[in-house]
C-alpha cells in the first residue's frame, strides 16, 4: 500500500496537485491482496499526505487465459481451476489477473 501511496503522491507533485481527491485501483483475482484490508490500509497508509481524506476506489480484474485449443482468451469464472470454461482444456497461459494496477486519479488544483 505504501508503494501505491508513495507512487500517486510523486505523480499528484509532478502534476502540481494540491490534493488528491480519489485514486482508481484495478485489482487482479489473483494478485494475492484482499479488499477489504487494502480498503483499511489505504486510509491509515494516507495519513500526512496529499491523500488524506481521499477515496480508493477498486475495479476487479477477473482471470483471463489463453486457450490454446479454442486459440481465444476466456476469463475464468473462478481462480480455483484453470481451465477454459468453454473446452474444458487446462491453461497456464494467464493474460490477466496478478496485477495491481493505479489506473487513474482524481486531483484538485492549486
């Protein structure tokens, strides 16, 4: 979290900002992180910064594989299995899913 805060408060700076209003999260099924404790993280994480009292807004990002069989990407219903949901063939080619991406954030200026 601290990586995410340190990242968007040099960008906030480089832009001039005076505040940062809110930040857009993507993250990924498998990314390892929970919602909810990033969501408790985020808030104390602001604390002193540009940040403080901003919201953190987080976008899901499913598991999309490659099927080699179908030669399609498909997104997995759940990250439990990995297999396309269409053939039933196994994948380890995983397109989407890992990251933990700021996608965008909202600024007040001076």
């Amino acid at each position: 979290m601290l990586g995410i805060i340190d990242g968007v408060t040099e960008e906030a700076e480089r832009c001039g900002a005076a505040r940062v209003n809110s930040v857009h999260l993507r993250l990924g099924a498998l990314s390892g992180v929970v919602k909810e404790a990033l969501l408790f993280a985020y808030d104390l994480a602001c604390e002193g910064t540009l940040l403080e009292g901003s919201q953190l807004i987080v976008e899901p990002s499913p598991v999309l594989i490659h099927c080699s069989r179908c030669d399609a990407d498909r997104v997995l219903e759940s990250p439990q299995g990995f297999c396309c949901p269409v053939c039933g063939t196994p994948s380890v080619d995983v397109l989407q899913g890992r990251e933990i991406e700021v996608m965008a954030m909202e600024v007040t200026s001076p």
